[in-house]
C-alpha cells in the first residue's frame, strides 16, 4: 500500500459493513479495527475455542459450614460481605501461553494479594492480583472445564460494573473469548 490514493473507503455504517474499492489492478492486503465503547455490564459472552463463564456468589457461614449463594438480584449485598468469584473456562483443545484477566469492580477488594504460582486440579498457573483485574497466566491448558475461584471483600456501597473475564492466546490472538458483563448493588 503505497498511500491513500490507492484504496478508499466507499461507505462505513455503524450496523457493521465496510466496503472497501481499489483503484490498482492487482491483489492488495489490508486490516480494519473496529473500536466502540459499551458499558461494561451490557456485554454479551464470546465464544472461540475457549468459552468462559463468570458467577459472583456471597460465601455465608451457615450451620458452621461455608455456602456459596449465587446473586441473583434478591440478594442484598453490604460493605463487610465476602464475595467468591468462580470463573469456568471450557476448551476443545490444547491451548498454549494463555492469559486470563478477571476485572474486579471498584467497591471490591481481594482477600488474598500475594502473587505466585499455582497448582490445581491437574493445571499449573501463575495468578497476579492487580488494582483492578486478577491476572492468571498458563502455559498450556488441556482439554475441558477448568474453574478458579478466588474471594473479594465488600469495601463500598453503590452500583458498580464488576467487567468482564477475557482469554486469549499469547502468540494466537484469534484465540479469545470473553464473558458477560456482571453489575453489583451494594446497599449500607
């Protein structure tokens, strides 16, 4: 592509379609990034080789035994409540140099900070606990259901967008996928 008198974008619309007319008789190459900005709880899961699911669940001390009781809106959350997020990742196949990055809401903080290595159910991985995501790095992911779990304090009431989880291959980028969008309502 020698500059942008060879090739001009003839319509652009915001339902998705691009077309693009070359002036040259001969094959071209070329590449479209499309960026937009969405509310993070508004996003719907996408799937590759890797599907991921994510379930924000209140731990509770019932009969001096722990339950994990999913948020399904009737539930009332307040500053002080331990949270378990339990991120599901399912793949068909070997995945090598996998990141995981798990977005975390700003009234919530981790009850563990440490970083470091990993090992469970059959998979070894290095999580990272960062301001705002936890981070969990692989170096090859077998076939099937993985599930990580790691808990969050309540620190402030409000509405906040608890993100999305994302996966994608280090060196294979077409490789990723991406959850739903969580919001949490925290009452005093």
């Amino acid at each position: 592509m020698t500059g942008p008198s060879r090739f001009a974008v003839a319509s652009c619309t915001l339902s998705g379609t691009v077309t693009i007319t070359s002036k040259a008789d001969k094959p071209s190459w070329g590449a479209l990034h499309w960026q937009y900005f969405e509310r993070m709880d508004r996003i719907t899961p996408h799937e590759s080789p890797f599907s991921l699911k994510k379930e924000v669940m209140l731990t509770e001390q019932q009969d001096g035994t722990t339950q994990l009781v999913p948020l399904n809106g009737t539930r009332k959350l307040k500053p002080g409540d331990k949270l378990t997020i339990r991120i599901e990742l399912r793949t068909d196949r070997y995945v090598d140099y996998v990141y995981l990055k798990d977005l975390r809401a700003a009234g919530l903080e981790p009850t563990e900070t440490l970083s470091g290595y990993r090992y469970k159910g059959g998979l070894g991985y290095y999580q990272s606990m960062r301001d705002v995501s936890a981070n969990f790095f692989f170096d090859r992911i077998p076939p099937g259901t993985h599930v990580f779990e790691y808990t969050l304090r309540v620190t402030h009431e409000g509405e906040f967008s608890n993100g999305i989880t994302t996966a994608q291959c280090m060196y294979a980028p077409e490789f990723a996928s991406h959850s739903e969008g969580v919001r949490l309502k925290i009452d005093e």
